[in-house]
C-alpha cells in the first residue's frame, strides 16, 4: 500500500469513528461496539456502496474521483484544511479550491504593511495588489500613488504590459517581463480553468502582442526572489532585493518584500 493511500484510508477512518450517529441523523442504538459512524452508515450518506467505502478504507487501489470527495467533505462536516487535505491524498485537484479561498488580505496583515519601512505590497491570486504602503507607493510613483478606487484594482501583470511607462522604470523590461508571465504560468497551473484568471490572461493577450508571444511559449519557472532594478523618475537608477512570502492561513496570497541594495545614479 503506498503512502497516500495509507493516510486517505486512515484520514476516513478517524473522521468516521471521531462523530456521533445523532448528527448525522442516525439513531445511537445500544448495539454500537465503537464510536462513531458504521462504514455503511458513510457509505449512505456519500452515495457510495458500503463495498466501495471499505475498499477505500481498506487502502485499496481503487480511484475516488473529485465528485467522489466532494460529497465526502460535504456529508462528513470536512473543514477547510481537512478539504484540502483530502483532496491532497486522493491525489485530486478541488474543483472548488478557488472559491473556498477569499481574494483579500487579512486586517492584520495589511496593518502590518504600515510597520514596514521599505516597499511592500500583497498581491491576490490573479496578482492584483490588495494592499501596499506608502514606500510601495512612491516606488511605483504614477501607478499605486495615483489609484483610486474607482478603477480596476492595480495588477501587477496589467502593469508591466499596458502601462504606458513601465518599459522605461523596468530595467531590462523584456528579460523581466518573460519570467514575470513564466511565474505567472506556474503559480496558476492547478487553476487555469478559473473565471477570473481566463479573463484577464485574455485581456492581456488582445491587448500586448508580447504578452500573447510569452504565454503560448508555454515557460515555467516558480517565483524567485533576486534582484530587480528600476529607473525611477525622480531617484534614478535603483537596486533592490525581493523577497516573496505567502502567509500560511491564505496561501493563494504573497507577501512582497523589496529591499533596496542602493541609489545608483541620483
């Protein structure tokens, strides 16, 4: 029995045995020998035969399939981490992953940005900035420090590709624009299929040919920190280094951290 079948098995039994008959609508009886719901008594409220339930319990290799699990997480009360979990060791991709993940920043985490001396921004699951500080701001001067909330929220892929000034403040704006869609592809690989992402992926590819170019090259490459140069408008040319977090509580959320190394040319 391989390991994730070992644990899916284990993981049912101890959700089976952990609750009680009455909240799950059935008698108690005097005749239970152990705690918690019978196998067929799982296996009623999935949908499934009691056969199949206790080949899965039993580490067998039998495929559960995503539709499977879902009614599981539904009928045995799952939160969202034991969801997850269950997902993760059945091997299949939550096709409501995306909804059970929020695209916005925690109160505590966006008061935090005001504590941090240097740029910082949180970007969302489609790379919008949620939240910035005021270094962020002044960094990205004719961007976040002329937003408001009338418009689109600020995007960090709209913004290298449609902003009229971005090839001047990006040092070597086509190597970073490359890798930046490349990262882009490897963070969104389990969800390409959501609204959201499909919408703005086809916006950006009507509306910048090179952006179109890079995405249907297929690249992927995960998120690296390193250093990013920019030509500011009033500092000149400036060095920095970046460095991404992702909170655990909202994984889908990064935390975006750029140190400067120094002024280069003021």
């Amino acid at each position: 029995m391989d390991t994730r079948r070992k644990e899916l098995a284990e993981f049912l039994q101890a959700l089976r045995q952990r609750g009680t008959p009455e909240e799950f609508g059935f008698p108690s009886g005097a005749r239970r020998r152990t705690p918690g719901l019978r196998r067929e008594e799982v296996a009623q409220l999935v949908g499934i035969s009691a056969t199949w339930y206790t080949w899965i319990e039993q580490g067998r290799k039998v495929n559960v399939s995503a539709e499977a699990l879902e009614r599981f997480a539904t009928a045995l009360k799952l939160t969202k981490s034991e969801r997850t979990y269950l997902f993760d060791m059945a091997d299949r991709r939550d096709p409501q992953a995306h909804m059970l993940e929020a695209d916005t920043a925690p109160d505590t985490l966006v008061n935090m940005l005001d504590s941090i001396q240097i740029p910082a921004y949180i970007m969302g699951r489609t790379w919008d900035l949620l939240a910035w500080n005021k270094p962020a701001e002044a960094l990205f001067s004719g961007w976040l420090d002329v937003w408001n909330k009338e418009s689109l929220q600020p995007n960090l892929l709209r913004f290298v590709f449609l902003h009229a000034n971005a090839k001047q403040f990006v040092v070597n704006w086509e190597l970073r624009a490359r890798r930046l869609v490349a990262e882009f592809r490897a963070d969104c690989r389990s969800r390409l299929e959501e609204p959201a992402l499909q919408k703005l992926v086809y916006e950006l590819t009507q509306a910048n040919p090179e952006f179109d170019r890079f995405w249907k090259q297929h690249d992927v490459l995960e998120r690296q920190g390193g250093q990013r140069e920019f030509n500011h408008p009033q500092h000149g040319l400036i060095s920095y280094q970046q460095v991404t977090l992702r909170p655990v509580e909202q994984e889908q959320l990064k935390l975006v951290l750029l140190q400067a190394d120094a002024i280069l040319n003021d």
